[in-house]
C-alpha cells in the first residue's frame, strides 16, 4: 500500500488550525502508534531533536483504513459514530443546515461559517487549554 505524507502546520487563530482537530479526532479514536501518547499533554513531553522542528505521529495499523469523520449510525443502543462509515459531505451538510435552524441562525451554515465563527474552537475547549498552557 501506497502511504501518504500530509503536512499541515499550527495557524494562530487555534480554532481554524488543522492540526488541533486531526489530533484531537486522534486522541478521541485512540488512533497513535505510541502506547503512552493517549492525551494531548503527552504531546508536549515529546522532544524534537534539533535541527528538526517536526515529529512523525504514526498511526496504528488497525486505524489506517478508518476515516477520520465518520457517520453517525443507529444501534440498538443508540446513536453511535460508526467505526467504519465516512461521513459525505451531503451528510455534514445536512448536519449544518439541522444545527443552524435549531439555534435560530437566519442563514444557512456552511463549514466555513462554523470555522469562523467559534464552532470548533468551543469543540476543543480542553486541547486548547493545553496549548495556551505551553505558550504561556
């Protein structure tokens, strides 16, 4: 199998970084290679050695063919994220529009309204506690 290389850097506004939602989706999947990587604090532990200013993160095995956004699927115990499922984009989008009427927005939200205005930092609230932590 062909691997892939995605290189995706911290953007400041840490609700619009791409690497905060990739790692926290991780956390959530248990996704990490490592044995003792299993919170965001185990991250900033990790020394890089100079001159490098990256670490490879490598993912388990089992977690290589799963999609990182998955459907919501119904079980006979509830509404559950299915382990194998990828969420389409007709799918989100319908989530969106859904989300937007139950909170009163008057116009649709799209993904890029979500970003903007707050959505996924609220998402991730306890990762970013950790990064301003380590900024600080």
């Amino acid at each position: 199998m062909d691997s892939k290389t995605y290189i995706f850097h911290e953007d400041d506004n840490l609700a619009l970084c791409p690497v905060l939602q990739f790692l926290a989706l991780a956390f959530a999947d248990d996704a990490f290679e490592a044995p003792n990587l299993k919170s965001p604090e185990h991250i900033f532990q990790l020394k890089v050695e100079h001159p490098r200013e990256s670490l490879q993160l490598r993912w388990k095995d089992s977690m290589l063919e799963t999609p990182i956004f998955r459907r919501a699927v119904r079980t006979p115990s509830g509404i559950r994220t299915s382990i194998n499922k990828a969420l389409t984009y007709d799918s989100f989008y319908t989530y969106l529009k859904r989300l937007g009427r139950s909170t009163g927005f008057p116009q649709i939200l799209t993904s890029y309204k979500q970003l903007c205005e707050g959505g996924i930092e609220k998402k991730f609230q306890d990762f970013r506690g950790v990064i301003v932590k380590q900024c600080a």
